[in-house]
C-alpha cells in the first residue's frame, strides 16, 4: 500500500541519513529529542549542565539507568 511504501521511504531516508554523516546525525536527532521531552513534559531543564558529563554522574543516574534496564 502506499502508506507501507511512505513508511518505507522514511525509514530509509532515516538510515540514509545516519550513513552519510553519523555524528551530526545523532548530535541532531539527539536535540530533537531533547526538545520533544521538554514539551511533552513541560519542564525546564539547563541544557548547559545536561551538556556536560558531570551533570550525568549524579548519584540519580545510575538509579535511573538501571530502572531504565529492568523496564525493557
């Protein structure tokens, strides 16, 4: 169907994209992601300190990683 082969197309284009230049793709598809969080959650966060690698040492992450592990 056509909505099968639009499904497709997009698939590619992603994967595509990713193969041509897999550091600005993930930089980039990692700020989409980061921008759709904040609106679906409606926080504020500071992007200055999720930027950097301390800010992912914090004694919540490894809570949050292993909730993460379990849940999938």
């Amino acid at each position: 169907t056509i909505e099968s082969i639009n499904q497709l197309k997009t698939q590619r284009d992603f994967m595509l994209s990713f193969s041509n230049n897999p550091q600005e793709f993930i930089q980039d598809w990692l700020k989409s992601q980061s921008r759709d969080l904040k609106l679906m959650t409606d926080t504020v966060g500071n992007p200055e300190a999720e930027r950097r690698t301390e800010f992912y040492h914090s004694p919540w992450v490894k809570e949050a990683v292993g909730r993460y592990v379990f849940s999938k």
